[in-house]
C-alpha cells in the first residue's frame, strides 16, 4: 500500500464511513454510484461515462490484476474518486504493469478503502445515489458535508464537451473497407470503433460539436452515438444532430448515452432513476427473439416511453426493443418505417471490455442496416 493516512467519506444526508486512504492523498467530490461487477476495474475507471461520479465497488476484493497498458478505455482516468473495501497489497497478472494504487497517484485520483462497502451500497439501495466526499486531508465529517453539499447535482450536469475528442480522427477498417461511419464522441470508449473497424467499416470519430454538415463530408454509410456522461435533456446539440440524420434517412445506432439521444429526437423525455445501473451482469430481455443477454452498464437517467405500445413519430414508428429483467426500465429501441428498420438503440454497451460480450450481435445489425440502406431496401 501507498499510504495508509486515514480517510473519511462523507453522503450528502451526512453518513459517514472512515477508512483509509487509497490512491492519492486529497479531497474530492462527485455523484456516488455503485458498480457491481467483480473484475474490469481498469475498464470503468477510463470510461469517459463516469467523469464526475465516485465509484464503489462491490465486489469486497479489487486490484489483484493491477493495471495494464493495453485496456484502458480512454487515455485517462475519468472517475473523481474510487471507494474499495480490500484493496490487494500486490498485483498477480502477467500482464500488469503496476498496482491499481500506484496508478490511482499517478493519475491524482483519491479514494478510500477498509470502510464497509456492502453497508454503503445498500444505503444508496435505499436512499438513491447522491453527493459524497472523501478526504484523506482531514477527519471532520461536518466540515467535509459542509463542502459536498455546495456541489452540483447530476441533474442538469451538461459534461459531454469535456470528455468529447477535441478533433476529429479514423480508425482505419480491418481488412477491405465495407462502409463508413461517422461516430459522435459523446464520451467514447476505445473499443467501440475496435469493434466497429472489426466488421470492415471505416470509423470516423468527431468531436460532439460536430455539425451535420461536417458528418456528410465524411460521406457515411451511417450515424453513431456513443455513450457519455452527465444529463441528457443538456445535450441539444447531439439531439439535433440525430434528428437531422434521421431526416436525411441515414441509419442510426446509438449507444447508453445515445439511446437517450436517440429518445429524445423522437420527442421523449429523459429522468433520472434513483441510483441506476452499473456493473457487467445486468440482465436485459431482448423482446423481439425473448432471448436474455448478460450486459454491461453505465446510466443514472433513462428514456420515458411507452413500453407496451408502437409510438408514432415524424420519423417513424417507435417500440421498446429492451427492457432490464431487474427493475423493467428501457434498454432499447427501434425506429421503423412501412415496417423496415431504420434506426436503433440500447441502452448498455453491447462493446463491453472486459465483457460480458452477448450483446456484440448489435453491431453486426447495425452493418445489415447499413448494407439495406446501400441496396436501396431501406
């Protein structure tokens, strides 16, 4: 261990757990969420979907693969605090490089260990998830709730633009070239255009303020919103962007952050559900097969539409493709016209590194959509 300074960790309703410190020495202050998966640690914590949220983990035991240089999900992490019961002493993985902690200093990122993870995560089971801070520069919890309670809420958080690409880049198809695809960096993660490049498309990754007339100049055979972070009734532009792709009768596949996007422009509304989803074994029905995929998610707000209901729109008819065995919130959807597909959406990520990968099928729809759209039966 780096240190073992003590640290407190302090809920906006002003519980507090004491520990000690993990990662770096300091304070720090986001949306506590909790994520429940037992291994990937290294892929949620550079997922540009968490920026701005303290993560707990579940899973009593974390570190034991250390950290790599070979699965980060971005080119940083994007947590603002990491809370962890066991933390392991020392890595055992070939493929590390060094200790999730040594990492975590590296990076500034401060977090807190040796509380009762299982106790913290049941209390935002039942009061929802909220702010917190933790400090490993002092032990007054009123003082510290003092401070978490003057930070913002997620609600109304507009954070795309600081996590979206600052300008544009390709990612070259592997093999012959198939289509193109303009990809909208909502806060992208690295192995989405690795699975797209994988299937012979050619990726280009714009900033999220790109404009419609710079995604027709890539000439794309269709439309990609990634995940991201923060609230989707900020995110206008990205809506606006959607809708003049569908408009233009280009197709569309939208990811987390972009099913919401996608909701949107077909004029649904967004909320926020009161602590969300995280971790890699969420299970969600696919409602058109009745097959179950064991999924990786990342989202505190979801799309409000009918669920059992075939919802007209200007660019189509709309349905409830996914729903989450757990709790029935939307995790998908379709947009058709005169009964062909046109446009879709999850609300997970069927790219999930380091899994589960039952949902992978969904980019290979998007490829049939694209190869409809090019024969001219779309």
């Amino acid at each position: 261990m780096v240190s073992s300074s003590p640290a407190i960790l302090v809920l906006e309703d002003g519980r507090t757990f004491r520990g000690e410190a993990f990662g770096a020495i300091g304070e720090t202050f986001g949306e506590a969420v909790f994520a429940t998966g037992m291994s990937g640690y290294q892929e949620t914590l550079t997922d540009p979907s968490y920026y701005r949220q303290v993560v707990i983990s579940t899973a009593p035991h974390i570190g034991n693969t250390g950290w790599n240089d070979e699965d980060d999900e971005s080119s940083r992490i994007w947590v603002a605090g990491y809370v962890v019961r066991d933390p392991s002493p020392r890595p055992s993985n070939w493929r590390s490089a060094r200790t999730l902690e040594a990492e975590l200093v590296n990076q500034q990122i401060v977090g807190i260990s040796s509380i009762d993870t299982r106790a913290l995560t049941r209390h935002l089971r039942e009061r929802g998830s909220m702010r917190v801070g933790i400090s490993s520069l002092g032990t007054d919890s009123d003082a510290l709730l003092a401070k978490v309670l003057e930070q913002p809420s997620m609600e109304g958080a507009d954070l795309v633009a600081e996590v979206s690409t600052a300008e544009p880049y390709v990612v070259p198809a592997h093999g012959e070239r198939r289509f193109t695809v303009a990809a909208i960096d909502l806060g992208i993660k690295s192995n989405t255009p690795r699975e797209l490049s994988e299937r012979g498309i050619e990726v280009h990754v714009l900033p999220a303020s790109a404009t419609f007339d710079e995604v027709i100049r890539v000439a794309p055979d269709g439309v990609f919103f990634s995940n991201g972070p923060g609230d989707p009734a900020t995110a206008d532009h990205a809506v606006e962007l959607a809708k003049q792709s569908l408009g233009a009768k280009l197709p569309v596949f939208g990811i987390c952050f972009g099913n919401q996007i996608l909701g949107r422009a077909l004029g649904f509304g967004t909320y926020k559900l009161k602590y969300g989803h995280r971790g890699i074994n969420q299970p969600v029905l696919d409602r058109a097969s009745n097959r179950i995929d064991i999924t990786s998610h990342n989202h505190g707000f979801a799309v409000d539409v009918p669920r059992n209901e075939q919802v007209p729109t200007e660019f189509g008819t709309v349905e409830v493709s996914h729903i989450c065995l757990n709790d029935d919130v939307v995790e998908g959807l379709d947009l058709s016209r005169n009964g062909e597909l046109k446009a879709f959406s999850v609300q997970y990520h069927p790219e999930a590194a380091a899994g589960p990968h039952d949902a992978e099928y969904l980019f290979d729809r998007f490829t049939d959509l694209m190869s409809a759209h090019k024969e001219g039966s779309f």
